[in-house]
C-alpha cells in the first residue's frame, strides 16, 4: 500500500483525504522538531529555522503525495526551500494533490532564547481548500467551542467582543482572559482590555498556539485578540476546524507593494473578513510537535540512554479527531 492516497468519492460527497496522511504528518513536523531542537538557547535564530525547514522538507518529499506549499517560508526569490508554491513528495502517478501550509519552526526567537511554545507546525488540506495567504499581517480574533455562532465579529470593538464572551459564558467582562501578542502595536488593545479588568495573557511569540489555546479548558484562556501573520491565521484555522471553535481574520496591509502581493495570490477584496471555512475548507489535517516544553506541548527532550522523546497533536476535521502522540526516537538509528 502507498504511504498516502485519497479515499474515492462519488463526484457528490465531499472528498476525504485518507487517514494514512494524519500519521504521515506526525512524523514530519516530528523531524522538524527534532533539527530545531538541537539550536535551543544558542541564540541563533537563522540556523535553528534553516535546520527545521531542512528537515520538513526532506521527511515531505520522501511521502507519495504530489504536494503543493501555499503557505511557506515565503516566495521563491526570499526562501530558497519551503517556497510558496513548491512542489514536493514523490509526485508519483495517481498520488493525491494536496495544498500544505507549514511553519517548519513557529518561535525562532522563543527556540534561540529557549522560551516557551515554540512548534514545527503545518496543515494539509485537498487541492485549492487553503487560502493562499500572503506574507502580510492579519487582524485575528479567536473563540473556542461552545459559543454561539457570531459571538465575534472583528466588525466591533474589543470591549464589545469581551461584553459578548461574556455575556454567553455567563460572567462578568472582567473575568474574561485574553491572549494576546507583546508587540508594541497592541499597546492600545492591552489597556482597552485592561480598563474592563481582563486578565491578559501576553506572549512573545507563537500565535498559532495561543489560538489553539482558547480550545483548551485547562489553558483559562477565553479569547486570541490582536495582529500577527496571515500565513498562522491560516494554519491556526485548520486547526479550529477539527477542534471546534470560532475564528475571524482581516489582512492588514502597509504599503502598496504588500498589497500587489496579495493580489498575486489570488486576494480581490482586500478588506474581506475571513470565517473558519473561508481559511480552510473541505477535510484538513493539522500537527504540531513541540520544540520547547509550552501550553499546548511537551518539548523535545534528550535522555541519557540515547533516546529523544517528542509530543505532537494531530487533527483531523472530517472525522473531529485529535490524537496526542509521544514519540521515542532512538539517536543511533
């Protein structure tokens, strides 16, 4: 059998893509983990990003897929591997067409500083279902399951989103907890939530992770409010379409030459707010392994017998699966 192929579908259903690619994925931001892992507090951000995409891209081209990345390390004049628009796997006839988006190493600086929440992350969905995204910035706001549809909407202020969460959660506004990105460009957000009493979560980096933390109970994190890159919005949304949860996304761009890229792309209305299923549509799949211990993962940890131990989460949206998978890899193999 194949490491990888699409389930057949009457022309009716909406394909699926097949459950061999949910572990396939494991093992890829697996490697993507172990390389980066190995420049953790070294204080070098280039070489620790450049192992990671080096390693997710060869554990890629090594599956029978004929893979595209729509989301990458950038366009091919500024990334020499993990372009947009590269093709990778074997390729080989009938192998199934996917779109990737990927972030070999979210957390450059976290994993040179050997912070928290640093991951190797991507997601895969069937040819033409992932928003080509642009490498521009994105006003996000996040919500995790439970809530009614609507509940957030990037069309209102901060406070009125906080008062709705609220209100549905059945609390007051300042029991809500927001996370939100240490950025300068927050510093209006951060004491508008303050001024409703909001208990605020700041994090240096890594949004991925923080929107995927509003799913989790355990996290107390209500809410992702604030701007950071429209590639992790993309990759953020394949994963709340298999967990659940609501997200809404608006590109924000500088300057005219940010937005000839996003037209591109594909992008025609530039000012469009972007629902879950405008991100990332039909069955996906998401993974994410830990490069440093975090919220969401367990890092890569090196024991004296030889042995490296990973976590990674994988998801998949047609069938509201989430596995956690603890790995042991043996170094001398």
């Amino acid at each position: 059998m194949s490491s990888a192929s699409l389930k057949a579908t009457p022309s009716s259903e909406t394909p699926q893509l097949d459950r061999v690619l949910v572990l396939e994925m494991v093992r890829v931001t697996e490697a993507a983990a172990i390389a980066a892992s190995n420049l953790i507090g070294r204080g070098d951000e280039k070489a620790a990003d450049a192992a990671a995409v080096e390693a997710m891209r060869a554990a890629l081209n090594g599956l029978d897929i004929d893979g595209t990345v729509v989301i990458g390390e950038g366009e091919r004049d500024e990334a020499p591997m993990l372009y947009i628009g590269e093709k990778v796997g074997l390729g080989n006839e009938g192998a199934p067409r996917i779109d990737i988006a990927l972030d070999p190493l979210e957390g450059t600086t976290i994993t040179a500083k050997a912070g928290p929440n640093a991951l190797a992350v991507l997601a895969i969905a069937e040819n033409g279902c992932l928003l080509n995204a642009p490498d521009v910035y994105m006003d996000k706001i996040a919500v995790g399951p439970g809530y009614p549809e609507g509940v957030i909407d990037l069309n209102k202020t901060p406070t009125e989103n906080v008062q709705a969460v609220a209100a549905a959660k059945g609390v007051k506004p300042g029991e809500i907890i927001v996370c939100v990105l240490d950025r300068p460009r927050h510093a209006d957000l951060i004491a508008e939530l303050r001024g409703l009493g909001c208990g605020i979560m700041l994090i240096p980096d890594g949004d991925v992770a923080g929107v995927i933390a509003t799913t989790n109970p355990e996290t107390t994190i209500d809410l992702y409010m604030g701007s950071g890159g429209a590639p992790e919005g993309v990759l953020a949304a394949a994963a709340l379409r298999c967990v659940g949860g609501q997200f809404k996304g608006r590109l924000l761009f500088r300057n005219d030459d940010e937005r000839a890229r996003a037209r591109k792309w594909g992008i025609e209305d530039l000012n469009a707010v972007y629902d879950l299923t405008d991100l990332a549509k039909g069955d996906c799949i998401f993974a994410a392994t830990g490069v440093t211990d975090g919220s969401l993962l367990q890092g890569v940890k090196r024991r004296r017998d030889g042995i490296m131990t990973t976590e990674t989460v994988v998801m998949r949206s047609a069938s509201g699966t989430v596995r956690w998978v603890k790995g042991e890899h043996r170094i001398h193999r």
